[in-house]
C-alpha cells in the first residue's frame, strides 16, 4: 500500500534583515497523494484523490455522502483489487507482445498488479446499487469533493436522517476546546504540514470519538462517517463535526447525510454551506478560534443564555 508520507529533496533558503541568504539541503515529508477509485459491485463510482490508509472507512463514508447505504449492514465486504482483469489503465505485454493483462493505475506484473488503489465494495443482498448516472466521470480532487458529479442537481442528497428535531446542547467552551484536541491528534501533520483532518466529538461527553487525516478535507470527513457506518453508529445523533479547514456545502452536506446535528470549523463557512445548513436544520459554526466563535445556523444548540437579536 502507499505510504501515509513521502520523503523528497529540498533546497531550504533563509534571508533575514538583509543579512547573507542561509541555503540548506535536506530531505522534507510530504503528505501522500495517490488516486482511489472506488468501485460496486465491479462497476467503477468515483476516482477520489486521498492519503492512502483507512480506504474502506472512505469508501463507506463516501457512499453515505452519496445516499447509498444508511445503515453498516447494507455495507457487505469491500476488497483492494488492481491485478489482471480489473479494468485498469495498464496493459502489459511481454517481450513478443502477447498481453499479461490490465493493471491498475502504477501497477506492474512484477507487483502482481495491485497498487491498493482500487477498492472493490460489495453491498449486502438487497441494498440497491447506486445509480449509474451518478457515477463520477471525472476525478474527485483532493480540493473538491462534489468536482466531477455529472449534473448540478446531484450535488445535493436527500438525507435518510432528521437533524433538525436533535435536542442536542453544547457549552461554547466545549465548542472553543475541539480545535486543540483535534491539532493534537494530527499525528501526520505535524510531520507534513499538509493534511486537513476531521474529528467526532461525543457532545454529552466531550470525548473525541475518531480523527481521520487526508489531503481532501471532503476524504477526512468521509473517513470519520465511515468509520463510525461500520461500527454501527448511524444516526449520529448527539456529536460534533471538528474540521481543520473552512465549512464547504459539501461538509455540510455529508453531516446531514449521517446524522450529524452539528458542524464546527476553525475557518469561515461559505454562503452555500450557511444556506444548507439552515435549511436542514444543522447547527453551523465557523471561526472558532481561542475563546470566540460564529454560530450561523441553529444558535439554540450552544447554550448561551439569551441571546441579541441580529
């Protein structure tokens, strides 16, 4: 499997008040960035750009986001493929150019073909495979988690679960404290410089339930839904959402696709997102920074007392 970091050559340069410019070379880490395609059923979905390790967890996330499944029993088994037959990009021949066969992305006979970048999911009997005028058709950057849906319509999901009626509360001090925990657990990012991450926070407990790192903010997220999918945990009624970054509509929308009734991001939310929000009846809070934070949506979920009209 790729490895979560890389190491590459650099050439650091230091130029201070005007003094002589310091010029060092060393080996930097870089945060992985490999291709996963996701596939059901044999039938390619999405080609997702993420940091390899916790791929079935993204996979499980993903199709949550996607409205696919809704419960861990309709998620079967998922493999990692690539070898002859699997329908990669690589076709190898030997030395008279008879074919060895098709291999995925990176792959090689030398490797047996698998480079872990092809996910095969089955669905459990009965759960009914995803539309094929979803699939995407083109990449999922690591940027852009909606890049690549075939129409505008489909980037927005009809949720299986209610957020709007959870009765969860939260203390702004429990909210203040969550993108600390979260920094301290971004074991890879403090090596890089370069993952976003995600976290679910018990909101009766203060817990942090999982953390999830990716280079796509949309991957950490999906890999935190997926992980709590497989162990039985949907509806997530009563957490928290901690992201790194900004809040994207997309953010929104995988929270309201699992059950999350709230969403809080260190950075700003965009207009989309704030809409979404409102109008799904999930609690969106952005700039939480030290001891403040805005609170764009569902502001009767942090307890404050009373608060000022705007």
């Amino acid at each position: 499997m790729g490895r979560i970091t890389t190491r590459h050559k650099v050439v650091r340069i230091t130029a201070a008040d005007g003094q002589d410019v310091e010029v060092i070379r060393r080996l930097d880490t870089l945060a992985a960035e490999e291709p996963l395609e996701i596939r059901v059923g044999g039938s390619p979905l999405t080609v997702t750009m993420r940091t390899p390790g916790h791929d079935v967890e993204l996979a499980a996330g993903f199709l949550v986001s996607e409205g696919v499944i809704t419960r861990s029993e309709q998620f079967a088994s998922a493999i990692h493929c690539g070898g002859p037959g699997t329908g990669g990009t690589i076709r190898e021949t030997g030395a008279n150019g008879v074919p060895l066969g098709i291999y995925a992305l990176g792959a090689s006979v030398s490797d047996g073909g698998n480079t872990y970048n092809v996910l095969d999911v089955t669905l459990a009997p009965g759960t009914p495979l995803p539309d094929p005028a979803r699939a995407r058709h083109s990449y999922t950057t690591s940027a852009c988690g909606v890049c690549g849906a075939a129409s505008i319509e489909q980037v927005s999901t009809t949720s299986a679960f209610d957020v709007s009626d959870d009765p969860m509360q939260v203390d702004p001090a429990l909210l203040a404290s969550l993108p600390d925990a979260l920094r301290a657990q971004q074991q890879v990012f403090e090596k890089t410089g370069g993952l976003h991450a995600a976290a679910l926070c018990d909101a009766a407990t203060g817990e942090l339930l999982v953390v999830r790192e990716d280079v796509g903010r949309h991957n950490a997220v999906d890999k935190v839904v997926g992980w709590a999918t497989l162990a039985g945990r949907l509806p997530l009624s009563g957490t928290v959402l901690q992201v790194s970054g900004r809040a994207s509509f997309e953010l929104v929308q995988k929270a309201v696709m699992a059950g999350i009734p709230m969403l809080s991001a260190v950075s700003a939310p965009s207009s989309l997102a704030v809409e979404m929000a409102e109008k799904s009846g999930l609690t969106l809070v952005g700039f939480v920074r030290g001891a403040s934070m805005n609170v764009y949506s569902g502001a009767d979920r942090v307890r404050t007392g009373v608060l000022e009209p705007v």
